[in-house]
C-alpha cells in the first residue's frame, strides 16, 4: 500500500500539469536542520518542514506567504505564531481560510476525517480471517502452495460466486487449468472486485462447479442441479495490491437511514455495479442525499467489519437523471475528461475566420507534395467531422515486370501539432482515446485540430504521414514502399453510401462536381469512379492474401447515429454492410501492417505493436455445442481452421444461424492489446483475428493515442534510415510498456462505457411503453444458448441480446396452449444439449437451440443499479408482425423511418427555436458543445422522447403511416 501512495505521489510530481515541485530540504544548506540528541522522528521532520517554509518565504523577500499544512495540532500551536509570513494550518483551516469557495473540497476533507475519527470505534469481533504476512504470500506464490490472480466477481451472482484468474505463478498442478472458483463471502475474505490477491485451494472433496442457471436476483438457484462439473475452487488469503477507485453508490431512503443508525449518521450505500459490497460511509447528510448518486473512495476493510469504511466525494445528482447516469458510467469507467485547460488551449495554433491557418513554406520545402499530382479522397461516416484518412491509388508508367499501381493511405499529421511532452501530449496520454457514448462523444485532443487543422476536409491544404505502395497491377506485389511526410489537398469527401453507389453505376449527387459545367462533372466523376474501382479490385485481392493466412470474418451488432451539417440527430439506423467498407478498411489495414513491420526493423525492442492472441479453446466450447446442434463441426485448432469452419456453417433456411455462431466466436476471442516488442517474444507478435505477422495502429491518430506513439516511431525510422537520429530521445521498453498497459486499460474502459450507455439508451426508451399493448414492445428472437433454467436469445429488430425465463421464483414453468402462446403453470424442467422442455398437467414444452420464438420487452428499473431489459416469452412460434408493420431492411420502411424521424427532428428544432426566441439571443453553441464537440438539442434522448410522444398521436395526422411508425420506432430501438 505505501508502495503504491509513493507511486501516486511520484506521479503526481512528474504530471507538468499539476504544477507540483519536490524541494529536497534535508539536501538543501540553508534549510537543513539536524535532528537534536533524543528528539522524536515525527518532531523533527516537522522542524525541518517549518524550517525550510521560513527559508522559502524569506528568499522570496516576503513577497509571497507561504503555508505549511499538518495535521499535528501541536505543531499547529508551537509554530503558528513564530513568523508573520508562514502560516501553519491543519488542512480544514487552510480551506476555510484561503479557498473558502471551494465548498465541495471541505465537505470532503470532513468527509475523511469522520470516516477515521469513528474507524477507531469498531467492535472487536473478528468477522473476516487474517490476511497472511506478505512475506509468507511470496514464498507462497514462489512454492506454488498459493495461486496469484485478479478477483473477478460475477456481476449476476455477486455475492456467491468470483473467479481468480491465475497470473505469475508456478503452481504446476496439470487440473488447473481455468480459473479458481471462490465461493461465498467468507472465502473471498475482504477482497474487492479487481483486486490482486493470493489463493490457497481447498481440497477437492470441497470443489464446485460455476452456476449454469440464468440468476434473476442475487441468491437465487442455488441447487447443485443448476451447477457444472466441479472445477478447482479456492479460498482468499492476502490480498497483493489493492485496486481500489472510485464508486458510485446510491444512498438509501430516509426509512432505511434511520434503521441503519440514527445517531452517528453511520450508513450503508449500495454501490452501482453489483460486484461491490455495500459500503458504510460515514456522513451529516444522509437526509438530504437519499436516492442520490454519489462518489466515494474505499479507506479499509479490517477484520473486524462486515464491511468496508468508506467516505463520500462528490455529489452527482439524483438517481434516475439523464446526466447523473451519463456521469455515472464515466465514473465507473474511470473515465476522466474535464474541460481542456487554457494552458493545453494555448498550444494549439491559431485559426479563425479572422485569422485563418495557412501551411507554413518550410514544410512545403521539407514534404512531398501531392496537391497537384495525385487524386485524394476520404470516404467516412455521414457527417463525419475528424477526417483521420485519404486514399489515392493512380497507374504508373510500366516497368520491367508489367503494369504498375501506387496505392497511397493518407493520414492527419497530428505529431506535428503536438509536440511530445507538452501538456497537450500529456492530456491525450492520460484520456488514449476518444469516447463515444450513445449521445455524445469527449474528444481525446482540442477540438481546434480534431474537427479542424488535423482533420482531413475536402478543398483544404493539410499535412499527413503517408505510406505508398508501387505494386504490380497483376499480382499486387510490392516492388517498393514509401514512408514519409507529405502536404496533401483531398479532392472528394464521400461518404459510404455515396461512394457505393457509385461503384454500383448508380445515379448519386457529389457535392464536390455539383456547380461544374456538364462535360467537366462527367469527366471528374469518371476519374472518381475508375478510381474507387481500382482501389475496390485492390482490397479485394489484399482480403483474399489474408484469407489465406486464416483471416477471420467475425460478427458485431453496430448501430448509429446519423448526423446533419449541425450535429443534429436525423436518423438511427443500424449500419449496413457494404463492400465500401470492406475497401476502406482493407486498405487501413495494410497501411497499419507495413508500418509496423517498419518500426518492428527499425526497433527491434522498443516498437508499440499490436497482437491478437489464440483464444483458449475452453472458450469455444458454447459455440462449438451450439454448431453440433445445428449438424455442423467447428475446428478451432487455427484460425484458418476456425474460418473454413465458420463459412462451411450456413442455414440456407435461416441466415441468422451463421451470423449467431459468428457473434459466439466474437465472444471467444481474446483481447487484442498494445506491446511493447522488447517485452514480448517474437512469435507472440501474431495478430489471430487478422492473420498477420505484425500490426499496429497507425491510420487514426485524430481520435487514438498509440497512433501518435507510432507516428513519431515512423517519424525517428524515417529520420534514422537518412543519417539522422530521432528528434528526441525514444521511450524504453519499460516505459513504453507501461504506457501500453494504460492505453489497453482506457480501451476496456472505453468500450465498456460504450456499451453500458448503448443500454441505457435502450431502456430509456422502452421505459414508458406499456408492454402490454405497445406492438413495439414485442419482437422476434432467436434461442442461441440453452441454460438449466432458461435461454439466451437474440433480437435483431432492435441487436438486443439477453434472458428468458422458462421458470420463475415462484417454481412455475412456461407451458404453451395449442395456439402457441405462453402461461406461467406449475410444472418441472429439463436441459438437454440443443434444447430445454417444460412439463406441466397441460402436456410438454419444447425450446430448440436457433429456434424463432416471439418475447416481450420490458424494463426492470433499479433505485440503486443501472435499469436492465426484461424479456418474457410470449409464444413458441416466430413473431408475425402486423401488415401495417415493415422491416427496416425494405425500402417502404426506410421511406417510413425517414418521415418520421424528419417529423420529430422538425417538432425539436422548432421547440428549440421557439425557446431561443424567449430567451432573445440567437442560438449559440453551449461549453459542453464548444469543448466536447456534443450533438446541438436534439440529443438522442430528446429524439426517442419525442418519438414517444409522437407515438400517441394519430398516424395519419403524422403523415407518416401505420408502416413508418413501426420501422421507426424499430431504428430508434436498434440505435439507442
């Protein structure tokens, strides 16, 4: 633990932007003090603390006062009076003297110190064994008598089931060879969540198996029936390192605050993310704070406590609120992104309307030029504002071996803006990526240069990292390939569907050739087209050489929202496949694998690669079951065995079974994650997923801070193969390492944060539907994992996944009436493999692996957890939509969607210009939007409230029609 406080404050010294300096005094000869015969330890640094706060205040001539802070009430009152200029001040002094607006940072100064003042006063009951001395844990963990992991605690059983993944140690025991099985809280022994702890295993008499039972409550299914094949369990020990962050937590209402104690003001709060124990918190404001979320911070969790002591941070609002659950997921995430400081604001270049950027003469001198020479063009999202890539790709003369092809990936030049070490540098470092929530995003750099200079726009100059390739136009091997920095104009700015259309010969509008005369247009436009043909033919045959090597074609739900010229919401709609994409992205990768291979030459132990490693086989166990059900075999001894295997694996009676066998071995997958080369093996640098020797990330550096450590690797590879060393001095393989940990750690976090507002969204607009009679509410789904108490299931109308009950708390089961309908009945269940049947007086239910069935969907609210989708199965049979109802794949419903999202998108704008009349001033951009580039009103969720309200209104009073209100209201569904 003090390891890690030195770390922190080690951190907090070398952070430029915390402007904190470390004066060695007892180095230093005018405040050196020596320590007097007899006097304690703790006396004498205080004296010198004191000594070398007079020398400082006396070399600035008194011109400066200067404080010392302690907690020593003694030392307060022996040296408080001595020197007019220095000020000795216990902490709560010093706040209520000189910052004494800062309201909130006195609440949490007397927030602690209550927490320790009354941690003193628990009882002596010893709850919890004794953690084991951590000189024992080592020679443990060393002997292999104790396994070393991190706690995982399943957040669906929290209290009764956690797994330690074993990391570090040597035990050799040939049956460990999953995770250890930590059971009740007694044996997790006081560790939390994420925690690095020591586990001894018990006897195997003693072993369990996991849950196989879908859980509605927290100790629930309990019956050994429900449980798999024993597996090694274990118990905590010692915990190695402490990983505790901030949580927010919920306080309880007033009843349940008086019952906890009605004195000292002592409470439980209940944590947001289930896997968290209850945290008792000492505070004054427990009325006023009931049904609030709150951030507190963990201070111990002794023996002697049921559980841990806890103090209150800051108040986020009130459980239930928009922003307080969008902060919430922030805070949960360990996600961090204040305002950009005028300090980062100041290093950015100035460009406005009055003074507008210009490129600079010296870089023309020093970059290749390709405004006048080659035909550049990005094709991105619809509205997309950070530009991170061209393309161009162009024929040249002939050479020796036959026709010839340059393909060129083009990426923003953002190093060149940001210069290592500033604080810009630092601010990208710490956020590593750019957060996208389902109603707004927190850029990872100023928006001056990610929505501007670094933003590769059409009709502008900007600079770029370029990589092109000379291929041979037959066989597309490389006869060379050129690194380097280059100034580029983009000619075309596409978006996907645009450049689709026109690779498909179809009539389509580019904004760019709009105002030319008509044989000019034609001819661009035959240019743009030959060209997005050619780079088409290009990816195709780079896919196939992938393919080869075992490329895998791995499946997501991805969904979106569509954008104006204003950032206003027209349309949610879940993304369409296309071959476009395909194009694009091929072509990204190869840019990310020549440059890796690049720096890997130029680097040997001290490039930032990316790798994929093997899944293990346990892990596709489910998708290997579930493929056996349907009659097909999934080799997963290799991934080119895993991909032959998946593409032999298709319905042709129901598409859907090859893509939910893609989705659960998407599921399978491990983590792909930065490295450092110096700290991994050669052969561990394979990508899995890509089927590639080496990868990095170099193609989006707008919006990822590894493609910024790559660039300036590029950057000194470059300089180093012309005579010249790097600029600056490189990071070494541990400290690239380190940074490459925190960058993995932010990408969980920021996917997570991704999908957890993803479902917010989802309920928030289920929430206010009655799911009795709202024909929203009910949908087809597809069973794709049977369990011994229900089924998971799939719903593509809207990409949700989640439960379904076959048995409830009551005991009853689910029994199907001749029609096909459901009722709850008393009865009993039994799993096989590929199917799960109920059995009630009424006859015998069946629920087949992949079958359709038709569920209702609902929201279970939580006071004190996120809200969570409830599916309930309707019937045994597919779901048979209304006529009136049109899937959003038709072109009818995508008329429809279109009509009535413009109707709810037309009603917001004009409540928004009606109130920006009231108020009297014309609208302007908000601080949330200036510095985190947010959608303008409507958001998401004034949209999906809108179409609610929309929803009561007479159909064709809207004009949109029975049909459009269904696909709308599908999208709106699919994209929250």
């Amino acid at each position: 633990m003090r390891q890690r406080q030195y770390n922190r404050l080690r951190s907090l010294l070398k952070d430029p932007r915390h402007h904190c300096i470390l004066f060695a005094n007892e180095f230093q000869e005018y405040s050196y003090c020596p320590r007097e015969k007899g006097e304690p330890q703790d006396k004498w640094q205080t004296r010198c603390v004191y000594h070398a706060a007079v020398w400082y205040h006396d070399h600035l001539a008194g011109l400066k006062p200067v404080v010392m802070i302690t907690e020593d009430q003694n030392a307060v009152a022996e040296y408080s009076s001595l020197n007019c200029g220095v000020y000795v001040l216990c902490t709560q002094e010093y706040l209520q003297t000189f910052w004494p607006e800062l309201q909130a940072a006195l609440e949490l100064y007397c927030s602690i110190a209550q927490s320790l003042q009354e941690k003193g006063s628990e009882g002596t009951e010893r709850e919890y064994t004794e953690h084991l001395p951590a000189e024992v844990l080592e020679a443990g963990i060393k002997s292999g008598r104790y396994i070393q992991g991190t706690l995982n605690v399943n957040k669906h059983r929290a209290q009764h089931e956690a797994f330690v993944r074993f990391e570090g140690s040597s035990n050799k025991s040939s049956e460990l060879n999953s995770d250890v099985l930590v059971c009740g809280g007694k044996n997790r022994n006081r560790a939390v969540h994420g925690d690095m702890v020591a586990v001894e295993l018990l006897p195997k008499g003693e072993w369990r198996g996991r849950t196989t039972a879908l859980t509605e409550g927290q100790g629930e299914e309990k019956g050994d029936e429900t449980q798999s094949q024993p597996m090694a369990t274990g118990r905590v020990v010692g915990i190695l390192q402490r990983n505790w962050r901030d949580y927010v937590v919920t306080f309880p209402p007033k009843e349940e605050t008086q019952s906890q104690s009605r004195n000292s003001q002592r409470i439980l709060a209940t944590p947001w993310d289930q896997r968290i124990p209850k945290i008792r918190i000492s505070t004054q404001q427990a009325d006023k704070l009931q049904d609030h979320r709150v951030i507190v911070r963990l201070d111990s969790w002794d023996s002697t406590s049921l559980y841990p002591n806890g103090h209150s941070v800051r108040v986020l609002g009130r459980a239930g609120e928009l922003e307080t659950e969008v902060q919430t997921i922030l805070i949960e995430n360990c996600i961090h992104v204040p305002p950009f400081s005028e300090a980062q604001l100041g290093e950015m270049p100035v460009s406005s309307p009055e003074s507008p950027w210009s490129v600079d003469p010296a870089e023309v001198i020093t970059r290749r030029d390709l405004r006048q020479t080659h035909l550049v063009f990005s094709v991105d999202p619809r509205g997309c504002e950070d530009v991170d890539d061209t393309l161009s790709i162009r024929s040249l003369p002939p050479g020796p071996r036959g026709e010839r092809l340059e393909l060129g990936v083009h990426i923003a030049d953002v190093t060149h803006f940001v210069k290592e070490g500033s604080l810009t540098d630092l601010e990208a470092r710490a956020r590593a990526t750019t957060y996208y929530l389902a109603d707004r995003r927190y850029d990872m750099l100023p928006a001056v240069l990610s929505a501007d200079l670094c933003s590769l726009l059409g009709g502008v100059d900007r600079y770029a990292m370029s990589v092109m390739w000379d291929l041979d136009a037959q066989t597309l091997a490389v006869n060379t390939v050129w690194y380097g920095r280059t100034l580029i104009q983009s000619s075309y700015q596409l978006y996907y569907e645009l450049a689709q259309a026109l690779l498909n010969g179809e009539e389509a509008e580019v904004p760019e050739l709009a105002q030319l005369p008509p044989g000019e247009r034609d001819a661009k436009l035959a240019q743009l087209t030959q060209a997005l043909e050619t780079l088409t033919h290009v990816a195709r045959q780079l896919r196939a050489q992938r393919d080869k090597g075992g490329a895998l074609e791995l499946e997501g739900v991805e969904v979106r929202a569509q954008l104006d010229e204003d950032r206003n919401i027209t349309a949610l709609v879940p993304r369409q496949p296309l071959e476009v994409h395909e194009t694009v992205a091929e072509c990204m990768i190869y840019a990310n694998h020549w440059v890796a291979r690049k720096i890997q030459e130029s680097f040997p132990q001290q490039a930032l690669l990316r790798h994929h490693p093997p899944p293990r086989q346990e892990f596709f166990n489910q998708l290997q079951d579930s493929a056996r059900a349907r009659g097909f075999t999934i080799d997963t001894r290799s991934n080119k065995a895993l991909a032959d295997s998946l593409d032999r694996a298709v319905d042709p009676r129901d598409p859907l079974v090859n893509r939910l066998l893609r989705v659960m071995a998407t599921m399978a997958m491990s983590n792909a994650l930065y490295f450092s080369t110096g700290a991994c093996p050669v052969d561990q640098y394979y990508h899995y997923g890509l089927a590639l020797d080496r990868y990095t990330h170099f193609t989006s550096p707008i919006r990822r801070y590894a493609d910024m450590i790559v660039h300036r690797l590029l950057t000194a590879a470059i300089a180093m193969e012309k005579g010249a060393g790097p600029a600056k001095a490189l990071a070494s393989n541990k400290e690239l390492e380190e940074v490459a940990q925190q960058i993995n750690n932010k990408n969980r976090a920021a996917q997570h944060a991704q999908k957890v507002s993803t479902e917010l969204f989802q309920c928030l607009y289920f929430r206010d539907k009655d799911p009795e009679t709202d024909e929203r509410c009910v949908a087809d789904a597809v069973i794709y994992t049977i369990r011994a108490n229900g089924m998971l299931v799939f719903i593509p109308q809207y990409g949700l996944k989640g439960a379904v009950y076959l048995k409830n708390r009551e005991g009853q089961v689910v029994s199907e009436r001749q029609d096909g309908g459901c009722d709850w009945q008393t009865g009993s269940l039994q799993r096989y493999l590929d199917h799960i049947t109920t059995t009630t007086a009424v006859g015998t239910s069946t629920f087949n692996l992949f079958q359709h069935i038709t569920v209702r969907i609902s929201v279970e609210p939580s006071r004190c957890h996120s809200d969570t989708i409830r599916l309930e199965v309707v019937s045994n049979r597919p779901h048979q939509a209304p006529e009136t109802q049109v899937q959003t794949s038709q072109p009818q419903g995508a008329r429809g969607r279109s009509q009535l999202v413009q109707e709810v998108v037309r009603q917001a704008e004009e409540a928004s210009q009606q109130a920006e009349e009231k108020r009297g001033r014309a609208s302007k951009l908000s601080t949330e939007e200036r510095e985190f580039r947010q959608s303008k009103c409507p958001n998401l969720y004034s949209l999906l409230e809108e179409v609610r309200e929309l929803a009561l209104l007479d159909l064709a009073a809207c004009g949109a029609g029975g049909g459009g209100l269904g696909a709308a209201a599908q999208a709106c569904a699919t994209s929250a």
